[in-house]
C-alpha cells in the first residue's frame, strides 16, 4: 500500500559525491513513502572538450572507456539499493543537456519530487547550478542534497 508521500523520486546522477548524497537521500525517501527511485544518468555528447578529439585520439578513447565505466559504477549502485529491498528502482540513461534530460524523465515518470546533489563548481555561482535551475523551472518540488 502506498503512503501519502512521493510516488515517484527522480534523482539526477554523476560520479561527485553530492551526487551519490543525492541517490542515498532519494533511496531513503522513496523506501519511506513505498515510492518508486527512477535513477538518472545524463551523458554528455562529447567525451572530451572541443577540439581535443582531433588533437588526441587516445584521450578520446580513454575518455570513453571512463565514461562507461562511470556508467557501470552507477548502474551497479541501482542495483545495489534495489537488493536492499522495499524501493522499485529504475535507471535512466539519457543523452544530452542535464537540465533539459532530467525534466524530460521527471515528465514521463509523473515525478512527485527531483532530488540532486548541490554543485560543487565555483562556476555555477555565476552562471546558476542544475538545482539552481530546476528549482527556477520545474513543476515539482526539488530537493538539493549538500
């Protein structure tokens, strides 16, 4: 029987360790509330920066060889909450622009609540943090795990 609180968690993640916050607060309150955690990945398009590529096809291929690996961590990390019982775990892996991608996922899963990791780059004090955006632009509440 389903509780009173979120259906369906969506949590945005990467390899930072605000991130990995974020999946274990989402896992908690979705085991909490008999809710299902429908866990995001969103890849970017390019592995390394412009013009790299060209520069260094080794780097190329070591930077997909860590992106998949990256990929495997957090699947393997979907598993392992889902093992633990009572939390129907989903992941997601998407392509593309983080905050267009989660929205997107977070629509098709009917999403009570978005949950990610507080931004660690001193860059996005200026420019604004996924959260910061989502917060700004989203329909659902968001929580942001530090």
């Amino acid at each position: 029987m389903r509780g009173d609180g979120p259906g369906a968690v969506v949590v945005g993640v990467d390899e930072s360790p605000t991130s990995l916050r974020a999946l274990d607060y989402a896992a908690g309150l979705a085991r909490r509330q008999s809710g299902r955690l429908v866990v995001v990945h969103v890849r970017s398009l390019r592995p390394v920066g412009p013009g790299l590529d060209a520069l260094a096809p080794v780097a190329v291929q070591a930077a997909l060889e860590a992106r998949q690996a990256t990929e495997d961590d957090l699947r393997a990390e979907a598993r392992r909450i889902a093992e633990q019982g009572d939390v129907e775990v989903t992941f997601v892996l998407r392509v593309g622009e983080p905050m267009r991608e989660l929205s997107a996922v977070a629509d098709q899963q009917h999403a009570d609540v978005v949950v990610v990791g507080a931004s660690t780059r001193s860059a996005h004090r200026l420019a604004g943090s996924l959260a910061a955006r989502l917060v700004r632009s989203c329909g659902w509440p968001v929580t942001v795990v530090p």
